[in-house]
C-alpha cells in the first residue's frame, strides 16, 4: 500500500513539475489554498468532484486516470523517516516547543477544547520582514472543538439490555461448545457478566427485586 502510494505520489508530481507551475500557482486557479493543493499532489487529500474540472485545467498533464486515482479517499499517513530532513524537523521542533503555550493561549480565548484539524484551513506565505528579509508565514485556521460535558441524557448510544443479550448469543452461547478456542468462552462470559449488569440497573430503576430474573 505504501510503495503504491509513494509510486502515484512520484507519477502526480512529475505531472505538475511538467507544467512548471507552483502548488500556490496551482492553488489561485484552482481556488483553493496551496497547503491543501499540495495535499491533494501528495495524496493526503481525496479530490473532490467538484474541483476535478478546475485541476485539469490548471495542470492538463494529468491524465483522466490519474485525476480518477487521485480521487479515491487515500490512507492519510507519513514516512516517520521525512522527519530527519531539516525543513520538517525543525518545523516539528518549533510546533512542539510552543505547543503548551498554544495551548494555554486558545484554552484562555475559547476554553476547554481543541482545534481541528478537520474543518481546517492552511496556508504558506512568503513575506518580507522589517530588513527586508523573505520570511515563511504560516497559518494553521481550524475550527473550535469543545470538549462536551457527557450527560447520560444526551448520550444517544444506550445498550439495551436485549442487545447485550443478543450479542451474546450470537457470539458467545454457540461458541464455547462448538470451539476449545479460550477466547469464544471470555466473549461468552464477558457477554453474560454485561446483561446481568444491564438487567440489575433495570430492575433498580423500575424499582423490582434484585433478586428477580
């Protein structure tokens, strides 16, 4: 799956370097940032279909095979190896270093939550700074995300009794006597344990004897 991916990764960026176009190029024609155009070339990203027209426009080195591959929802992940080259090191490095007064700072302004990384934007800049210097500016936009106070009420998952007992039907009764595999009597037992204590909650909350099955 990696050597795949690494091979269609090489295949896609040899078309864009074809075009002698930059991602933030590629990105203002297709309209959307240049991280996430970059994303979509390292196939950290699925292409939507929305933006398959504007792409192909933007880069007509891709082929329609290669804009139908690069389509498919792809396995988000990385080499830990890219983290020995020195831009990313050090990128890691500085996100680390000031990742508890990150935190501190949104959980002050907003707080107790995170910042997806879901409903997210990213950009790369080039900038100049006071001296005249480039300098790399770069804007990590996510959405707020609140941790939830878990009320009982709210919670819409509520196993029901006749769905543990199910379960352990289905997964546990027939096992134990068909199978000298041990892990088909943990299920079975597991299985039980949780709808005698389903049935007890029950029974307390319906004011009945404990002592009644």
């Amino acid at each position: 799956m990696a050597e795949e991916k690494a091979m269609l990764v090489k295949t896609l960026l040899r078309a864009k370097e074809r075009t002698g176009k930059t991602f933030t190029q590629i990105a203002t024609e297709v309209g959307i940032t240049n991280a996430y155009a970059a994303q979509l070339f390292h196939r950290q990203a699925p292409l939507p279909e929305s933006l398959v027209e504007s792409l192909q426009r933007a880069v007509p080195t891709l082929s329609s095979e290669l804009l139908q591959a690069m389509k498919v929802i792809p396995l988000r992940s990385y080499d830990p190896n890219i983290l020995q080259d020195p831009t990313i090191y050090r990128f890691n490095e500085a996100t680390a270093h000031y990742a508890e007064s990150i935190k501190a700072i949104i959980n002050e302004e907003f707080g107790d939550g995170i910042m997806s990384a879901i409903g997210f934007y990213c950009t790369v800049e080039k900038v100049k700074g006071k001296d005249g210097e480039d300098r790399v500016a770069v804007v990590f936009n996510g959405k707020f995300l609140p941790h939830v106070v878990q009320q009982a009420e709210d919670n819409t998952v509520k196993l029901q009794s006749t769905n543990i007992l199910l379960t352990c039907t289905l997964l546990g009764v027939r096992a134990p006597f068909n199978s000298t595999s041990p892990w088909h009597i943990w299920v079975f037992l597991g299985a039980s344990a949780a709808w005698l204590a389903s049935y007890h909650i029950s029974s307390n909350k319906d004011g009945s004897s404990d002592n009644q099955l």
